[in-house]
C-alpha cells in the first residue's frame, strides 16, 4: 500500500473510479448550531460516496442534538457509518440517541464491523470507539483496584473486536477502521504530553499492525496532529478542529489501495 496523490497505475486494465470518502469527528452537534450543520452536510451533496463520523456525534449526548445530526445527515444520499465518543455517552441516554440516527440513515459502528458496495467496490469497515490507556511510559496497568482492571478489560475487548472485525473484512478490497480515542501517539503531538493517557491506547494498534487495513480514522484530539502511521498503515486525526475545515475528503482508488488525502 501507498501513500499517494497519483491513482494511474500502467496497463490494460481500465482504472476503477476513485472512492471519495469525507471523514470527520468531534462535531459537537447541538441545536445552537444547526443550521451550521446541516449547511456543512449539505456541501457534500454529489461529492462524495460513503460519509464516515468518527464520534462526539453530539455535544453531550442528548437527544435533541442528535437530532440536529440527524436532521444534517438525512439529506445525502450516501452511507453513513459512525463510532460513539466519549461526549455521546456523557447523559447515559445512548439507547435514546441511536436510534434518532438510525432513522436518518446513519449506521453506528460499536465494536462491529460492515461491509458496503460503493459502486465497484467493496468497502469493509470496522468501527468502535475505543478507550483510554496511554502510550509508551503511560500505560495505565492491569493492577489493583477492580475499577482500574475494568478499564483494562475494556480496551481488550475493543482489540478483541478490532481482531475479529479485520478478519471479517479481510476479503475487501479496501478496508477502514473507524474509531474516536487514538491508536497512536503520532496524531496526538500539540497535546499536552500530560494528558495523552485520556486521548488513545496503543494495545488497539496490534490488530491494526497485524492486518494492515488501508486506513485508520480517529478523532477525540482537538489539537492533536493530522497524519501518523502504525507501521506503513497511515492514521488520520479528522477531529474538525485539527482539519480547520468541516471535513476531510480522501479519495481512494480500489485497485491501487492508494490514497490521497485531497481536502
Ligand atoms: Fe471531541
Ligand atoms: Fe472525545
């Protein structure tokens, strides 16, 4: 796989028409700010093939915000595919908000995986939310009180999920995952350093090395930092305020798996 603004590739074979996928997260939706919404969405119309959210859908996880996203979201005529973030779980009503998505056409993604014709070409997606936990010097351990091995225990099951969701999709030709929290540290510099255990874990990069899917988007870093890797596997920090724009369009040629980021 490459990293690439060129989707030619020599030969007979007729070139695949590109796969153009908007991504971005920590929109913050609420109803304060709706009509910025639904004019951000609606930019996309016709210029785009598969949407994907990567969490902090809402502000605090109300049902009127996601409302506002659902509203936003219900125009375009594309899939839809989103993880929850931590802000969406913040008023324990996520049983309420799913399904005021769902209705507008958005799939959440929680510790499952998809797979979605566009055109051509299979698109598989693997999509949850991930956790905190931290990074080389600040891994939170699996020691001691039950609470903090409860917070351990979640995040294997996220790199349970994450395994058998890659597998699930390994007969795609293209292939995403989709999370909030970071998988790696390359996309949290310009965060405090201090507060890098909040923002990601790298137990979730195993299974990400270990299959090497095309992508990885995340977001929950606000002024964390656009492009990293795990390994040759490029990772994308869509958080709206990192991008300074309402979303990032890569586009994605099938038969090359090479992507470019365009805007
Ligand atoms: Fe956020
Ligand atoms: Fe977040």
């Amino acid at each position: 796989m490459t990293l690439t603004g060129s989707n030619g590739r020599a030969g007979d074979r007729p070139a695949a028409p590109p796969l153009r996928i908007a991504a971005a997260g920590d929109m913050h939706c609420q109803p304060s700010r709706a009509e910025e919404a639904r004019a951000a969405f609606a930019s996309l119309e016709g210029r785009i093939d598969l949407l994907l959210l990567a969490g902090d859908l809402t502000t605090r996880g109300q049902p009127e915000q996601a409302q506002v996203l659902a509203d936003a979201c219900r125009p375009l005529d594309v899939p839809i595919y989103a993880v929850w973030g931590n802000h969406d779980w913040h008023s324990d009503q996520i049983d309420e908000i799913r399904p005021i998505l769902e209705d507008a056409g958005v799939t959440i993604l929680d510790r499952d995986s998809a797979t979605v014709c566009v055109g051509p070409t299979e698109v598989g997606l693997v999509g949850l939310k991930g956790f905190v936990g931290g990074f080389p010097g600040s891994h939170l351990p699996d020691f001691g009180e039950p609470l903090l091995r409860a917070l351990y225990a979640e995040t294997t099951r996220d790199v349970e999920a994450l395994d058998a969701g890659l597998k699930a999709v390994a007969h795609c030709p293209v292939r995403i995952v989709l999370l909030h929290y970071a998988p790696t540290a390359g996309t949290l510099r310009g965060e405090p350093e201090t507060i890098w255990t909040m923002l990601g874990n790298d137990r979730i990069a195993a299974p990400i090395a270990q299959h090497e899917p095309d992508m990885v988007l995340h977001g929950h870093a606000h002024v964390g930092t656009f492009e990293g890797r795990i390994g040759d596997v490029p990772v994308y920090n869509v958080s709206v305020p990192v991008l300074g724009r309402d979303f990032w369009v890569f586009e994605l040629s099938g038969l090359e798996r090479a992507i470019a980021p365009l805007h």
